[in-house]
C-alpha cells in the first residue's frame, strides 16, 4: 500500500471517529469491544452513523432513502447477519471459505454478512476448546464488522456493481483487503488511545486494554 494512500485511509478513520464523538457526545474508547462480547451497540451505532454521514449528500435525491425516514424509524443502515438468515436467500448457503462478506440490502442499508459455521469450523481446526469459541467467535465477528465498515466507507463505489437492488460486494482486491483491515485497527486504535488519555488525565491505572477483543 503507498503511503499515500495509507494516509487517506487513516485520515478517513479519524474524521469519522471524530464524527462520532461530536454528534453523539460519547468517548471513543467505547468503541472497543470488551473481550468476549462481539458487536456491541456502540460499534452497532457507530456503525450506522458512518453509513449516515457517507451518504447524508445523497438523501432526498432520489436513489437514497430520505433522511427524514430514517431519523423517524430509526433504521439500521449498517447491521450483521449470517449468510443462512439472509432475506430472500434460497441459494447462497457459505461464503466460499471466508468469514465475512460485505452485502447490500437496500440503497444506503448494508451488512456485514457472517458465515458462522466456516468461523466454528476454523476455530475448531486451530484448537479452540468449546469453553472458549462463543467468546472467540464473538471477538473476531466484531473485529470483521469493523473490516467490512471499511470496505464500505473506502471502496463501495467499486465493488457494488448497482446502488439499487440486494446484492454482495465483488471480491476486492487484496490491497483493497489491506486497506479495510488499515481503517479497523486504526478506528480500534483511536480508540484504544483516547482510554490511555483518559486515564492520564484523571490519574488512575488502567489496564482494561488487556481485556479488548482485538488484542
């Protein structure tokens, strides 16, 4: 990846971070996942919010939900969902060996789409006792949600073939892969950062970082 590049990627994160923390007053260390717990409601919330802030240009003009709709229904625009429970879905049963995949349902709604058995299987080949794999499983879906966040905030415009109907992103290619995983440890890091701060600033140890799922 040039460094260029890795510099929009990372200047992207940051404003949308920053994004966050204004329009909803809350820290960005709340963003990390306490290990175990997956996909919390505030990386749910942000999550939405960034789809929201992509596309706030777009709506009322046509080929996007109204934002009126939207702020009265409180619709998620950014959600997840294993690939068997998806709406209309009667043919694709796995997503061909990998853990995620980025689908649109609607114009400006997405998810990030698990294949929960492939996941189960994998930890299972590396050793993973039964006790662990719920809170396993649970780490790395946060951690691929974040990822394909990242693939819709950087590349959606290339890998959607139309903005109108239901359909799964095209295969990226693999410094676009570079790239999402970039924007998902940089949100974790800002994150991560902003609780040190914190905890300088009010003079207390904290050693909760030990517990964040992406570590």
């Amino acid at each position: 990846m040039k460094e260029s590049r890795a510099s929009q990627v990372a200047e992207r994160a940051c404003h949308l971070v920053s994004e966050f923390e204004r329009h909803t007053k809350k820290h960005p260390h709340l963003l990390l996942p306490p290990r175990g717990q997956g996909i919390t409601p505030t990386l749910k919330e942000f999550a939405n919010l960034v789809v929201y802030f992509e596309h706030a240009s777009d709506w009322g003009t046509g080929h996007m939900m109204k934002r009126s709709v939207v702020e009265k229904f409180d619709i998620p625009l950014f959600c997840s969902v294993d690939v068997r429970l998806l709406p209309g879905n009667s043919k694709k049963q796995t997503l061909g060996g990998y853990g995620s995949w980025l689908w649109q349902a609607y114009p400006g709604v997405y998810a990030a789409v698990f294949d929960h058995s492939h996941l189960t299987d994998r930890f299972s080949q590396l050793g993973v006792q039964a006790a662990e794999l719920k809170a396993k499983l649970n780490d790395t879906k946060a951690r691929l949600f974040m990822h394909e966040l990242g693939h819709f905030v950087l590349h959606r415009k290339a890998i959607f073939a139309s903005t109108r109907k239901p359909d799964f992103a095209a295969s990226a290619e693999a410094e676009m892969e570079e790239e999402a995983w970039l924007f998902s440890h940089i949100v974790f890091g800002l994150a991560l950062g902003n609780r040190a701060f914190l905890a300088k600033v009010n003079t207390y140890l904290d050693n909760s970082w030990e517990e964040c799922c992406f570590l």
